[in-house]
C-alpha cells in the first residue's frame, strides 16, 4: 500500500469527518492507496506543507493558494463546503452596531494571515484597515471574553458555540457576516501540487473518490462519524462534535451542492479571492482559468457527488 498524506488545517475533529472516514475507513485500498490525515503543524501552514513536498494535498482556500504568492503550481480539486464558515462577534456593550463602529477597535485574528474576509468585509463596510487593529492571538473566545479584544473571527461550528458556553449567551454580541457585504470567502477545499497530480492521475482520481465517499457515508451515517471523531479528538465532547458536523453539513449541503453535486469546485470561489485581493491589496484581477482542476470531481462515482440531499 502506497500511503498519501493529506495535510489538514487543524487537528482531527467533525471538521475533517469525510477525510478521517477516507483514513480510518479505508476507502482507497482498493486503488492500493493507504490515506493519512496529517494534523495541524504550528511552524508550516499547509500550502507550505505542500509545495515543499511534505504531503501530497492539503485541506486549504482559493485564499491561501493565491496568498502564496504560487498559485501556478497548485490546483483546487475539491470544495466540500459551499459558503464560508467565518463569523465575527463583536461586544454591543463596547457600542458597537455597525461594522462602521469598529473604528479604533482591536480585532482577533488568528496567525498565519487567516484575515483576507475580514479585511476585505470592512473595506466594503468603507472602513480602512488602519483604522482598526487586527491582533493575532491563538484564542479567540477566550480573548474576547477576557475583555482584550472588542471583536474577533470566528467559525460557526466551533468557535461561535464555545463563546456561547462561556458567555453564558450570545445577547452581548452583534454578529457581523461577511456575506451581507458580498465579501464571502470558502475557508475549506482540497489542494494539490499541479506536477503531483499531472505525474500521478490515478492516485489523484482514487483520493478524490476516497475523500467524496467518506464526506457522504460522514452525512449519511453520522453516528459513525462522530465515533471516530470522538476517537480522535477525546478533548472535546461528543456533542461538541455533533454539533460541529451538524454545521459543516449546513455549509456543504447549499449552493452549488445543490446544483453540481457534492465537493463540486465552483470557480466562484476563486474569483471572489481573486476580488478580494484585488480590492483590497491591489492585485490584478486576472482570469482563474488552471487554477481549477474538475476533471477527477466529474469523473468520480455519481453516488458521491450527488445533488439531492
């Protein structure tokens, strides 16, 4: 068996369920492949990971690609979720209500440059990005609720719900949403190097099915799912995780899900990272054309890419 690494963004949990069903599963032994979700390595992000060659795909965004400054050597072959997960709490009693507000206000961000959406939302919100300040802290509900941060980014299926907890509840918070400004970005999709996949279309083809067909058995069954996740990741409860799949199901299960198929790369997600660097860092907004690779998505079982949930 010939073991392919797949580099994840963080550590194993109800986030990556398809990918640790793919592992744990094994769902690509029949093409004589044996999978391995790599976690969350503090001192390499994973497009690093992958263009050095340490893995052979990575769990990563049309953001981090472009961000890379080496989008050209990569191709996006898959996007599970369909919508961003990002959200951004911010305190009313710091008398906040508008993003306009948030002037003078200091922002959580996590490290590695994760902020391109929020940046990029409160341009659109007409507030330049001197005008606040991002501080790059590895929590950011326990930030917020220490009180050193006004406001901070979120996802949706775990950070949201754990300031939940240790709020007590959400009233003290206005939710900001990158989409009410048409500044969403996708945070989640399959990576690859474009030599890797060109020497390799076999075993490129045979992790796009694995990866599809345990993100499906992952919706359909979760209970086992979930075990393997709570296997996995002990630290964190099984309804935590259940809660967390329950979310990521809702931003893969919308959008072009609907009308493609599961895993579906839409290229609107790239062209709005290609946007966003444009409005916000002046890059030239230029044509996504090979920057998308569909071929092995279209040519994976039907049963795994299907459209009707």
């Amino acid at each position: 068996m010939k073991t392919i690494r797949i580099r994840l963004l963080w550590h194993p949990q109800a986030q990556f369920a398809g990918y640790l069903l793919a592992q744990h599963h094994n769902l690509a032994q029949d093409d004589g492949l044996a999978i391995e979700c790599v976690p969350l390595d503090p001192a390499k992000g994973p497009i690093d990971a992958l263009l050095d060659g340490d893995v052979a795909f990575a769990v990563a965004s049309p953001s981090h690609m472009l961000e890379s400054r080496r989008a050209e050597e990569l191709v996006f072959l898959l996007a599970i979720q369909q919508t961003s997960s990002l959200v951004y709490p911010v305190r009313r009693s710091a008398g906040v209500a508008d993003p306009k507000d948030l002037r003078g206000c200091r922002i959580g961000v996590w490290p590695g440059h994760e902020d391109l959406e929020l940046v990029w939302m409160l341009h659109r919100a007409n507030l330049p990005v001197d005008s606040y300040q991002r501080v790059v802290v590895q929590d950011t509900v326990a930030a917020l609720c220490e009180r050193t941060i006004d406001g901070a980014q979120m996802t949706t299926y775990h950070e949201l719900h754990n300031l939940e907890g240790e709020a007590g509840s959400l009233a003290d918070f206005v939710l900001f949403k990158a989409s009410d400004y048409g500044a969403s970005l996708l945070k989640d999709g399959l990576v690859a190097r474009r030599d890797w996949v060109e020497d390799h279309p076999l075993e490129t083809q045979a992790v796009v099915n694995a990866v599809l067909r345990g993100w499906t058995h992952a919706f359909e069954d979760e209970g086992d799912a979930l075990e393997i996740c709570a296997r996995l990741r002990p630290d964190m409860s099984r309804a935590m995780h259940e809660v967390q799949l329950s979310e990521i199901r809702a931003l893969a299960i919308c959008a072009a899900t609907h009308t493609e198929g599961l895993g579906f790369p839409d290229p609107a997600h790239m062209s709005q990272a290609l946007l966003a660097m444009h409005e916000v860092e002046g890059h030239p907004c230029s044509s996504t054309l090979g920057l998308l690779d569909d071929r092995f998505w279209r040519a994976a079982p039907a049963a795994y890419r299907r459209s009707q949930w």
